[in-house]
C-alpha cells in the first residue's frame, strides 16, 4: 500500500484536514466493519467523525450528513446497487466524495471527487471470495489517514489523553505522581534516629521503607534490604543511627511527573519504592509500585 500514497492522498488529507465539518465515513459489508473503525481513530485523534451504514442511508440516515462534511465512501467493487443509489444523494448535497475503493474502474471511481486506490491482486481467502486481503487494504489506507491527519494537526499524546480517560493507556497519559503517593503514610526519620526508631517508622508506615530527612529534603532511604545488611556487618547496632545505614542519594521523582515515568524510574532500578518531591526538592512522600499496579497502568 505504500506505493499508493500519492498526490490524490494527499488531496484527500488536504480535504479533511481543512474541512469545518465532520468526516462522514459509509460503506456495506465488510466494508462498513472497516468503516466503525476508521471512524473510532479518527475521532480519537482529533478528526470529528461518524460512521453512516450505506443501506441505512438510502432510508433517512442521509439527515446526518451536514453541507460542510466530506463523505468517505469504503468499497471493494464500487459497483453495489446501495453504494450506486447513495452516490448521486452524496453529490446532489454538494459534499465532497472521497472514496476508497478496490476498483478504479467502477461506478464510484467515476463519480468521487477524490479516488483511493486499496485494489489488490487475490484475497487471502483460497477461493478468493471471502474479503481478507482488500479489507487490510482498506484498513490500512484509513489509518494512513489518521496518522498523516495527526500531523496535520500537530496531535501529540495530552491530546490524545483527553479523549482516551478510561483504562490502563488514559492513566498511562494523564496519571501523575501526585495522584497516587498522596494515599500513603510519610515515613520519615531524621539522620540522628535510633536504629529502633528507624524500624519502629518502618513498620508503623508499612511502606518498607523510612527516608531520612534533614532541612525537609531526602538525605537518605533505609529499605527493608539496608537493614539486613546492617545486621549481617555489625554483631551489636544499638550505637548506630539512621545516618549511618542509610543509602545515599535515593532515587527520587518530582510530583508532577507521570506516573508511567515513576514505573519506567522503578523498573529501570529494581527498586519497588520511591522519594516523592516538589520541584524545590522538599521532601512530600513515598510512591510504592503497589500504588501504580494498583490503578492498572501496568
């Protein structure tokens, strides 16, 4: 399909990209399977559209159609009794047709305004009947669109976020650090604390973890790991400090970061918890993975 990006297709995201009204997006069979979809990605990056049953539009669904929309008309053959009925209504409103069709020879390639050609060779059905091969085609072609569209557009992925609230990809794009570590208990210790103290924090706070704080900014985090290897170095620790097990330069992230950034920081450390900052460096909190996994962004 590559070879097929010409100077029409670009015609065609011209015609769209610079459209007041919406993408109306028709088709039978197959094809207006393939229609729903292209619809749904359009709409999600930042094109307006609706899908319109080719059948159903020769029986009042043609209301829906507005003088400023572009019609886009999906079919292998071009020559279906409902898409040769419906075309002449498209181009009696005065609406631009665009049309992907599998056929530059048929009826609805001579009347488009502007033609896109998704002809192949022999479907991947072994009769060659089933459509397999030309609804990929036809699939790919519309997403070309999208995509080139979203250029156009300048669409990057807040945008997208808007549209895309729900499940694991709209957390993924809207989700920030702040949203998660603020449900957690603040474990902190100062660098002085008895080793006591330190478990006592820990264990009271149930993060698997106390961060050491001094001026209101992280010095240090003492792990569940930090206090076995005290234990396995030292035969007595009732002289040592919080200060003096401590790991150093915690990894730490701004609390208006993504979340998705928290797990990629988490991931990339094997570390399960991490120091929650302002932009100033103060100290507000800890992020575990368990509140990431929790809102299913994994």
């Amino acid at each position: 399909m590559a070879g097929r990006i010409d100077n029409s297709f670009c015609e065609a995201v011209e015609t769209l990209f610079l459209a007041s009204g919406r993408a109306i997006v028709t088709g039978i069979g197959k094809s207006a399977n393939i229609a729903t979809k292209i619809v749904s990605t359009l709409n999600s990056t930042g094109t307006p559209a609706i899908f319109m049953h080719a059948a159903d539009a020769i029986h009042g669904d043609l209301g829906m159609i507005q003088p400023e929309d572009v019609v886009i008309c999906i079919s292998k053959s071009g020559n279906t009794p409902e898409i040769k009925v419906l075309v002449p209504l498209i181009k009696n409103f005065g609406n631009k047709l665009i049309a992907i069709v599998g056929n530059t020879d048929s009826y609805l390639a001579r009347e488009a305004d502007i033609v896109l050609d998704t002809t192949v060779d022999h479907e991947a059905c072994p009769n060659n009947l089933a459509p397999t091969s030309s609804t990929t085609a036809q699939l790919v072609m519309g997403d070309a669109l999208a995509v080139a569209l979203i250029e156009c557009r300048n669409f990057t992925a807040q945008d997208f976020a808007r549209f895309h609230p729900g499940g694991a990809l709209g957390k993924q794009l809207y989700m920030r650090v702040a949203d998660l570590y603020v449900q957690n208990e603040k474990p902190q210790v100062p660098p002085t604390a008895t080793i006591r103290d330190t478990i006592l924090e820990m264990t009271s706070k149930r993060l698997g973890c106390a961060v050491v704080v001094e001026n209101n900014r992280p010095a240090g985090i003492i792990t569940d790991g930090d206090l076995r290897r005290m234990m396995k170095g030292n035969e007595t620790f009732g002289h040592l400090t919080a200060g003096d097990i401590m790991s150093r330069s915690p990894k730490h992230i701004v609390d208006t970061e993504y979340a998705v950034n928290a797990l990629h920081l988490m991931r990339t450390n094997s570390i399960t918890q991490l120091i929650v900052t302002s932009a100033d460096g103060t100290y507000l909190g800890v992020l575990h993975l368990h509140d990431i996994l929790r809102e299913g962004i994994i």
